[in-house]
C-alpha cells in the first residue's frame, strides 16, 4: 500500500517504501496532497517528483534505478559537435534563460511524443511549475533561432542540482543544443549531476546512465545543502569548454 497525503502537513513518506520493481508501478511513493512550492520543495530535497495524468490523483515517485547526467561524461558526438559549432557562430542564433518560460513549459506539454497518448504536464502542473519558476526555484533554457523560440528544456534548480523535467524541439536538434549548454552552464556553476528521472534511449545516447536509488541520493544530499548564488544567464563564453579541443576526452567521435 502507498501513502495517502491527505493533509498538507503530512510529510512524504521515506522513499524506501516505494513500489519496488514486479509490482504493477514500480517507484511509486505515495500519492494526493497539493502542488505547492513548500510540498515541490519537499519532495525534490528527498529525489521524490510528481508524475499523473489528466484525471489522475497527484501521483510521487521515487523510482530505482535512476537516470542521471553527470555533467563530465555529457557525450559530444561527431554531428551534435558540428550543429553547435554552426550554432555558435551564427549571429542569429542564441541560448537564453528564462526568457520565455511559460512559452517552454507550454510547448512541453504539448508537443507530441512518441508512445505516448496525452501528456504528464498536466494543466494543475503547468501551474504550479509557473508559481514556482517566479520564486525562482525553476528555469528553462532556450534555444532562439532567426528571433524564434526554437526549442529548449526546462527543470528546477536547488543548491548545486538541477533536475531536468521535459524538453521540446521545434527544428532539428533545437532541444540538444539547450541540453549541451545546460551542461555548459552546469559545468560553469559546479552542478555535477542533472537528474533525468527515467531512462530513454535518446539520453543514454548522450552519456545520461542509472544509478541505485542509494546511490542516487547519496549524492544528492550534499549537493542540495550547498549554499548556492547562482547568475540564471547564459553567457556564450560558456560554450568554449564543451568545444575546445582540450575536451576532447570527453567527447565522443568528435574528431581532430
């Protein structure tokens, strides 16, 4: 049986009573209570995110294993390395953040994904991802092409973690060139690790990989108590690493 939070007041569950794998929701963790900042707040502090449907309860989930991005083994390949360097030097090209967050969000949750009937961003969280992002706890990272919102990301931001929450693209590899200069401005700021939530294929792809649920938040927890100032602007100083030679042991067949 999950937890039902039937107050605000009642606190999350440990997170080693969730669901475990051969159940029918494996990683599930409880479930009702309200999408405030303070419970949001909360959850992502013990590794725990929302994810429901439309006429759905509001569902929390701690699944194990867990797909994280370590910002050091982001895999540049060949062709991506090709795109952003175009994208780099294209005076009509940009990555900005938080200029057009509600846009973001939007377009997350409409655009179509494959296997998927309908959409998680459901209008209650659309909502309250809003309310949230205005006391500055969520960011979007966007890519701008010809003055046009191309594509991007969004997620939240607590100490020194960052915990991706969906993507869009509207041109071709628009929703990358966002990721790679969240790694960029990740890498700037001392955030190692980018919470993926799930394994896909397409993340993996880019050097994304499981771990334990232990493993998972042992390495959370320090990173959240870490008193961080972070600058939410995305300077195109920070693209250099990523594309410097000098990384090359990082990248992934990306050439002399």
């Amino acid at each position: 049986m999950i937890t039902w939070l039937r107050h605000q007041s009642d606190p999350l569950p440990d997170t080693g009573q969730a669901l475990r794998s051969g159940t029918e929701a494996p990683g599930l963790l409880a479930a009702g209570g309200e999408l405030t900042p303070e419970r949001l707040t909360e959850a992502y502090s013990k590794g725990v995110f929302p994810w429901y449907s439309e006429g759905q309860p509001i569902l929390w989930w701690s699944p194990d294993p867990r797909m994280v991005l370590l910002v050091d083994e982001f895999k540049l390949s060949r062709s991506l390395r090709k795109t952003l360097v175009k994208f780099v030097r294209s005076p009509h090209c940009e990555v900005r953040i938080d200029s057009a967050f509600d846009r973001v969000i939007t377009a997350c949750a409409a655009t179509p994904r494959d296997g998927q009937n309908g959409t998680w961003i459901v209008p209650e969280m659309v909502d309250a991802y809003r309310r949230w992002h205005r006391l500055g706890a969520v960011h979007s990272v966007e890519t701008w092409i010809d003055g046009e919102l191309a594509g991007g990301l969004y997620g939240v931001g607590l100490g020194r973690m960052f915990f991706g929450e969906s993507m869009f693209s509207h041109r071709t590899d628009a929703s990358k060139i966002a990721l790679a200069a969240l790694v960029c401005f990740c890498r700037e700021h001392g955030i190692a690790m980018i919470d993926c939530q799930q394994r896909t294929g397409h993340l993996a792809s880019l050097g994304a990989r499981e771990l334990s649920r232990r493993e998972f938040e042992r390495r959370l927890i320090p990173r959240l108590r870490e008193a961080a100032i972070i600058d939410w602007t995305y300077h195109s100083k920070l693209w250099g690493r990523l594309l410097s030679k000098s990384d090359g042991p990082r990248a992934e067949g990306t050439g002399p």
